[in-house]
C-alpha cells in the first residue's frame, strides 16, 4: 500500500517552494483544515441536531435567508483565523463589513482571508453537497495596524493561495498556492486529510455544461447561443453535451474540473452584475481553474484581473475547460457584433 501523505506533510514538504516563508501561510492553510474538519462533523449531523437546521430567521446582506450551519460555519472560521495569528482580518459572506481583528497578536498577521464558509446552503436542508470558498491574500495595511478595507479589495492576481472545501460523499480540500492544485480528501478514520489528487489538471475540453437554464429567456443572445451550442448533435460524439446543475457551486465546479465542463452564471435581468460574489467565490475558484490549466472569465474578461470595488461585489461568471470557456467567449463576442 502506498504511503499516505497528509495534508501536513505535503504543506511542510512544499514550504520550501516559497524563500523566505516563515511558516505562516501553511499555518493558514492547516488552520482552514481544522475547522474545515469541525463543518464537515457539524454537516454530516445536519439532519440529525434540529438546533443547526433551518433557518436561522435572519438575512445575509445578499438578503439570502441564513440558514443556521452557515452562521456555525462563518463563527468557527473566524474563530480559527482571530487565535492563529497569522491574519489579521477576514471578509466573509456572511458579514456585511469587513473584520479588522483587534487583538495585539492578531494584528500583527500578514495575511488577510476572504471566505464563503457554506456556499450553497440552501441545499443543507435535502442533503445535496455545500462547500467553502477561500482566498488568502498578503495585506497591503502596514503590521501591527488594524487590516483595512483595501487589504480585501485586491485583484484576484494578488492571491497568495486559494481553495475550496466539498462536503460532498466525501470531504475534500482543494487548493492551490499558484504551483499547481492539488486535492485531499479527509479520511475520518484517523481524522487527516490525506493527498487523493495530486497535480489537479482540468480536461482542454468535456461535454458537461452547468447554467441555471430557467433564467435562460433572461440572458444575452450570446449565452442563449452557447446553451443552444451545447444543445446541439456534435459530429465528434453523435450526441449533444450534457447538462448537469446541482445548484451547489462549489459542487459543480469541481466536477467540471475532474471531468472537464464549463459551469455559467451570467448577467440577467434579475441579477444584472451576475449572482456570484468576486472576491470569496470567483476570484478563489478562477485560480483553481487556470492554475489546473482552465480558463475563469465574465464571458469578455479574465476575473482575476478586476479590481474589486465592493466586498459583496457581483460578477458573471464563467468557469472551467480551457476550449469550453472560449468558445462561450465567441459566442458573447459574435453576438454583440450582430445589430
Ligand atoms: P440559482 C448558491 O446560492 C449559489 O451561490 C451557488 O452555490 C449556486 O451555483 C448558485 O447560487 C445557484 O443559484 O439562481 O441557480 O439558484
């Protein structure tokens, strides 16, 4: 049986890919483990412990009902980042302000996190899989001040790591520190995440698309001819590609990096600037896919070349294999030419 390699391990193995680092980002990194570990029990007993199902009776600042796991979640993140030392404030989905942490060791931190910590809750209630969402930034503000807004509105490009957390069949981490992705999946029996899947890379091309097809009559032409592209019979395979929407991003969008896919939430009338939040959802998960060989755009433009000018700030989105992701970028295009 081959040597399992935790998370751990492969963290200090590869703290050596970074001159100079003392220790505090994979510090980080193994702290986003442990309380991954404690959401991944706290969800895995969702339907069992009523006090952490339904709603928790207030609103996100995205006017989304908070389901009580997502405050848990959002607290133990937290909790981990305030006592750790290394960051010295948070941007989070479910804080309508920023956190600038004001304990004297804490504010000594290098780092800032922006994090969704239960992206797709809505799903907790019929036990389709959640995950969390996290972008790990160096702050701009200078140490031992209090973190300031601009420390969390930095272009995507300025990532020092980035990851997700599936809780799905199994619990995985994903992330990435711009040297390639690499996935752990948490093995109970002995509580570690181990390297399931090392050097992650995304097929040029698949057969899976992800849209929410109802807000169809609500797009651009050009998303409306992607969708019917992907509807059609391709001469490679005899058959159209297929769609496949879980409604859980974080779900979605590592299956398309496993199996190849493109996973789209545009502009509509709806939500004009998009639905998905740039900075803890889009920004972490275009890293993840162009660091496996993927393309991460707003159908005109790279995502992580924005500069943010909002926390909460919304983006369409469009994510996964490389020829996928271009072609729907052609489409867009072709479709503002036509008057
Ligand atoms: P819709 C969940 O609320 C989420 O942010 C993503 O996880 C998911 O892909 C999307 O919204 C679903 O949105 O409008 O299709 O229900």
């Amino acid at each position: 049986m081959s040597k399992v390699t935790t998370l751990n391990e492969f963290i200090m193995a590869r703290q050596a890919d970074f001159p100079g680092a003392s220790g505090e980002l994979s510090r980080i990194l193994n702290d986003i483990a442990v309380a991954s570990k404690i959401v991944s029990r706290d969800v895995r007993r969702a339907g069992l412990v009523d006090h952490i199902l339904g709603a928790q009776g207030e609103t996100n600042i995205q006017g989304e009902e908070q389901q009580k796991l997502d405050v848990v979640a959002d607290q133990q993140f937290i909790r981990v980042f305030e006592s750790g030392g290394e960051v010295c404030g948070i941007a989070s989905e479910e804080n309508d302000d920023f956190v600038a942490f004001t304990d004297e060791h804490a504010k000594q931190g290098k780092y800032v996190v922006l994090f969704d910590p239960l992206d797709g809750s809505s799903n907790i209630d019929v036990n389709v899989s959640i995950g969390t969402i996290f972008s790990i930034y160096k702050r701009k503000s200078t140490r031992g001040s209090l973190a300031t807004l601009e420390d969390m509105l930095q272009p995507g490009t300025e990532q020092i790591a980035a990851g997700y957390v599936l809780y799905g069949s199994s619990t995985m981490l994903v992330y990435t520190t711009g040297k390639g992705v690499n996935g752990f999946t948490l093995d109970p029996s002995i509580g570690e995440f181990c390297l399931s899947h090392p050097n992650m890379r995304t097929p040029e091309t698949g057969r899976l698309y992800a849209m929410n097809e109802g807000n169809i009559d609500e797009c651009d032409q050009g998303v409306k001819d992607y969708i019917r592209f992907c509807q059609q019979v391709h001469p490679d395979t005899n058959k159209p590609y297929s769609g496949r929407y879980i409604g859980s991003l974080v779900a979605d969008f590592h299956r398309n990096l496993i199996k190849g896919g493109i996973y789209i939430y545009p502009a509509t009338n709806q939500s004009p600037e998009g639905k998905l939040r740039l900075l803890y959802e889009c920004n972490p998960l275009a890293m993840i896919a162009e660091q496996a060989g993927g393309l991460a755009t707003t159908g005109a433009n790279r995502i992580l070349d924005i500069q943010p000018e909002r926390l909460h700030q919304r983006v369409p989105f469009f994510v996964g294999s490389k020829q996928m992701v271009e072609k729907a970028m052609a489409c867009v295009e072709a479709a503002k030419s036509v008057v």
